[in-house]
C-alpha cells in the first residue's frame, strides 16, 4: 500500500503506516549505502543475479538489523480471495463451514484451561507433513479468481509472484530478531510463480520428539481458550464441554502485494466478529492468544520484546486488525482478558531499549523475497532451491533436483499443465 494513500479510507492500514512512520522517524536512519552479494552456487542456466553484496563479505543474504532500517516498503491492503475448512478429519471444503465467532468473555474469566485435555482432545498429527496442499486444492477449485488477461495469454498460470502459508512469511519478518530457531525453506519456480514450502529441520524434529509432557499441555491450553471465547454461528454460544479437535481449522486465502512482489497466501483464522455490521474480511477476524500473566516489568518488557513480535507479524500480515490475549497463572487459569489492536503495537513497544522495529521485519522480508526471485529462476516443478537460515547468519541456499525436498504433488502439476495446454489450443 502507498504510504500516502489508503486504498480503503476506514481501514485501519493508514493507522499501520502513520504509527511505522512515526517510529522510523524517532529510531531508524535514512538508508543510503547500495549493498551487494555474490550468489553461493551457480548454473548455467541462471541470469545473473542484480549485485548485492552484504557488509559481512559472506556469500547470501544479510540478516543484519541495521541493513533493513529504511523507509517502511509499500504494502497494500490485503483483500480475501477465498477461504476453506479443514473438517475434524483433515478433509479440505472450499467454504466456510469452519468459521466460528468471538464471544467476548467477561473481565476475569477464570477459564480452566486444563479441562478436558485427558478426555476430551483430538490432537493433529504432526509428523503427518501437509505441505502446501491445502491451499494448492483451494487455487484448483478458484482458478478463475487467479488469473488475468495477461497471465491466460503468457506462461504464467497464476497472477502471483509467490504462493505460500501466512505462518512461513511470519518466519520471515521475525528472522531479523530470532536467535534461536533456524528455518529451511523451499522454493520451486512453476508456470512463472515461486511457491514457498518449509522443510522440518534437525532441530525442530529433534526438539518435537523430545517435547516435555507440561510443554505439551500447555501447547493444548491455546486451543482450550479458543473453545471458551469462540461460537459455532452467530446465535449460540460457546461450548467449554466439547471436543477440543486441532484438526479443524477455518482458513483465509488473501492476495497482496509487497513492493512488486505480489503475495497469495492463506492462514488459519481463529474466529470473526460476530456483530453483523462487523467489515468484511479479513477485517472482522480475530486472533485469539494465551500468555502468563505479567506481575514484573522485566516480564512486561519481555512479553514486548518477544510475545508481541509474533503476533504483530502474523496479524498484521492478513490484515486481522486485533488479538484478544488470555493471561493465565502458572496453574493454567486465565485470569484476565485484554485486546491489543494491531495498529497500536508499535506504540507499546517504542520505549523498549534494543526492541524490534516493524519496518526492519518487512524490509527483510522484500529483500527476501527479492532474493529468492534472482536465485530461482528455473522454471521446473521438480527442481528445488532450499534457503536456509541459521541464527546469527546470513541466509544461503542450495540447489536440489532430487526429490527428497519436492513439494508441489504430481496432481497440481498435471492439473495446472493441462488447463494451460487446453487452454493455449483453443
């Protein structure tokens, strides 16, 4: 979106960008060295890549806060394509048969969060690995929503740049600021878009066997207050006795665009404002959270520094314009509720000392983006580009044609491929 300029005057996007200029202006400096790098492989085949070389004299992508403290990148207003429900049995559903809505609970709630995770909680398989596919079944059965007269004339299958999960772009702006998880992902050119996949590393899997059993609880005690706070339609109300099914999911499919980067991507959605005058998506979703219950400024500036972080990014990214928070104590009661509009973030940060700074997280994010569009630039469904991030370095990548790292399933390729060809012959 143009700084300037609201492409919706009542969205709360022109809020986003006052406040990011506004913190710019107090900590950021005008960036005006060109930067350069030196791509780690080559082929033969490949364009040579735009010199940008990064000031640690490595070869790949600066991770260096310092680099990315420019002007904020234009972001527009990310607009709902579509959605899709994932029933109790992983079963994708082109609707919104999964769609729940916020019921706001009452000052102190005193929500057990533990109740029900012994008897009464169906939990997602998580070394079942879904890939994309949840969101490529959504672009076969809305075709018609992607494309343009320019891409039904070129090779282009898609009016996109990219195609991929809201989660792993979230991983992206926060990449700046994390020191502790590394991340791998995979990029496959097809058709003229760049579709982005994450790879489990050795340390996620690692740490996913080794999970502790309070670690586990607790991962439940999230989706038990998504249960308290949230109703199946408009009239009733919510169900604390019920099945807790990580299965289910509600998700929103938005387009976008970052710079010249133009985004499709799809995120799980928690709930939408049930007020029949609520705006329409994404606009009228709702994040739902849990953290501890702050009792010391050092946990305070913490739940800043880190917690807020995170659900900046992966709000901000759709466009859901609020999280409500449930603080628990340590015995898994939630014993206060508070809201945290997204456009206001950046206020309650601004007097932490070394904290994060929004227009960092999308800058490195662009320039990622940007860096994955000079490296792949093979147009191939079964040739994988793996970049790869491990704290405190610079991104690299690696080229892979085996088909240990491919992501995009024989199904879409030959879908895509042959309503291209059909469509070219006629």
């Amino acid at each position: 979106m143009d700084p300037h300029r609201s492409h919706n005057p009542n969205s709360s996007f022109r809020t986003h960008q006052s406040a990011f200029k506004r913190e710019r202006d107090d900590c950021g400096r005008p960036y005006s060295e060109k930067k350069h790098f030196k791509p780690q492989h080559h082929q033969q085949n490949q364009s040579a890549p735009t010199p940008w070389q990064n000031p640690l004299g490595s070869q790949g992508l600066s991770t260096r806060r310092e680099q990315y403290e420019r002007n904020f990148p234009v972001y527009k207003q990310p607009v709902e394509v579509g959605c899709f429900s994932l029933d109790s049995k992983r079963r994708f559903f082109n609707d919104s048969r999964q769609m729940r809505y916020y019921v706001e609970p009452d000052k102190n709630p005193n929500f057990d969060l533990k109740d029900g995770y012994k008897e009464r909680y169906i939990k997602r398989d998580d070394r079942v690995k879904e890939k994309l596919d949840h969101i490529l079944r959504w672009i076969l059965a809305n075709r018609s929503k992607l494309s343009s007269r320019e891409t039904t004339a070129s090779s282009c299958a898609l009016d996109v740049d990219f195609v991929t999960w809201r989660g792993h772009l979230t991983k992206l702006l926060t990449t700046p600021y994390e020191a502790r998880e590394g991340w791998l992902l995979a990029v496959t050119k097809f058709k003229g878009t760049l579709y982005i996949s994450e790879v489990e590393t050795e340390a996620a899997r690692r740490e996913q066997e080794n999970r502790a059993a309070r670690h586990e609880e607790m991962m439940y005690w999230g989706y038990k207050f998504e249960q308290y706070t949230c109703a199946d339609n408009v009239h009733s109300l919510p169900d604390p006795g019920g099945v807790v099914n990580t299965n289910e999911a509600f998700c929103t499919v938005v387009q976008t665009r970052l710079a010249d980067h133009r985004l499709l991507f799809s995120g799980e959605v928690d709930c939408r404002d049930k007020d029949p005058k609520a705006p329409a998506p994404p606009a009228c979703y709702v994040e739902l959270k849990t953290s501890a219950e702050i009792c010391t400024p050092k946990q305070r500036s913490n739940f800043h520094r880190f917690k807020l972080l995170k659900w900046w990014a992966q709000s901000f990214l759709p466009g859901v314009p609020r999280v409500v928070a449930g603080f628990r104590d340590h015995d898994g009661v939630v014993v206060g509720v508070e809201t945290f509009p997204i456009s206001k973030i950046s206020h309650l940060i601004k007097n932490e000392q070394n904290c994060w700074k929004p227009t960092v997280c999308m800058n490195f994010c662009c320039d990622f983006l940007s860096f994955v569009k000079r490296i792949a630039t093979e147009d191939n469904p079964d040739l994988v580009y793996l970049f790869s991030y491990e704290p405190h370095r610079d991104v690299t990548y690696s080229i892979h044609t085996d088909f240990k790292y491919t992501f995009l399933p024989p199904w879409y390729v030959e879908e895509i491929t042959s309503s291209r060809d059909s469509h070219h012959q006629s």
